[in-house]
C-alpha cells in the first residue's frame, strides 16, 4: 500500500470508475475522471494497494477538523471479497487514530 501521486489520477479513476460499474442502472455517467481526483487530492489522500503493476484498490481520506472522512472505496471486482477492502479501511483507521 502507499499513498498516490498525482500522476496516479488516471489510474485511480479508471478504478472508480470499474468498481461502480453496478451503479449503471441508475446513474448514465462515469463515477469520477482524473481531474476530479486530482480536484480531491488537494484536499485529502488516496491511499493504494497494489499487487504490481496494478492497482487493485483505492480509498480517498481527508481530515475535516477533529474528525476523519473517507469515500470512493474502490475494489478491482476481481480482487472483491479478498481483504484488499478491510486493509485500505484499517490503513486509514490507523492514520485517523495516530493523526488523534
């Protein structure tokens, strides 16, 4: 896992995009593109996990304040019901709680 750059925008949201494909029954459009990421990315983070070369998921996170916000958990539907998801939330749990 490591946090992305913003030369991973493209990438990420490909991903996004991929892991919400279900949400096509009811909204006609992309989940995201990359300047929305890049848009997020000078607010918060992306945290990824990889299993080289590929991105297999993605979760974005920002602190508002005294609390934490997290959004856009994206899993490669390949890679669904594998942890890959558990670990990117206890990741950012972990930097939430260490951050106080």
């Amino acid at each position: 896992m490591r946090t992305a750059k913003e030369g991973d925008a493209d990438a990420i949201a490909r991903l996004v995009n991929t892991a919400f494909l279900v949400e096509q029954f009811f909204i006609e459009r992309d989940r995201t593109n990359p300047a929305t990421v890049r848009g997020l990315m000078e607010k918060g983070k992306f945290l990824l996990a990889e299993d080289a070369p590929n991105l297999v998921g993605c979760v974005y996170f920002e602190r508002r304040g005294e609390r934490g916000y997290f959004g856009m958990l994206s899993i490669d539907p390949s890679r669904q019901r594998m942890g890959v998801g558990r670990q990117l939330i206890d990741a950012v749990e972990k930097y939430f709680c260490d951050a106080g």
